[in-house]
C-alpha cells in the first residue's frame, strides 16, 4: 500500500477566514483507511483510473444494473484536500475562534 503524506498540509491559501473564526484540522467521518485486499484509486481523469495504490476510501454510489453503496479507493493525491494523520483521514474545517 501506498505511502501517507507525512506532515499536515497547510490550508488552501485562497480561503478567506471571517474574522472570529479559525480553520481546524478534524477527522472526516466519511472517510476510512483503506482496508483489507489492496486497491487502486478510483479518480477518473479522462475517463481513465489513476491506478496508484490507495491510502483511504470514500462511501458513494456504485452505479451499475443495482445503484448501491460502496467503499472506494483513493491515493493521497485525489483525495479531495483531506489527509491521512494519526491514523485518521482528516481535513480542515471553519469554527469559531474561542481563543480570544
């Protein structure tokens, strides 16, 4: 399996923060690790996979002749701005800054 980027990636720097408020690195709840047999990222880019290894898995919709849930892969680099950090796919957040 593929490698996890090691270090916290900084936020997007376009995203403009309302003063008051942070950005927060937290756990995605819809996301997994990946887990079990090995798997492939499932990013299409031209309507062709991107075949790295996966690192986490995403709940959709697999369509097909019955629609239904399924887990699929994705590499660090297709992961939608999320990453892998303590054992959880993370990703950044806007909350109120209580910090003064």
């Amino acid at each position: 399996m593929a490698e996890a980027p090691a270090a916290r990636p900084a936020p997007p720097a376009d995203w403009d923060v309302p003063e008051g408020f942070r950005l927060a690195a937290v756990p995605d709840e819809g996301w997994r690790l990946a887990s079990g047999e090995p798997r492939r990222c499932s990013r299409l880019v031209c309507n062709v996979r991107c075949g790295r290894d996966a690192v986490a898995e995403l709940m959709r919709m697999r369509r097909g002749r019955r629609t239904r849930p399924a887990w699929w892969g994705y590499c660090p680099e297709h992961m939608y701005g999320r990453w892998v950090e303590d054992g959880k796919v993370m990703h950044w957040i806007l909350v109120e800054d209580s910090r003064g």
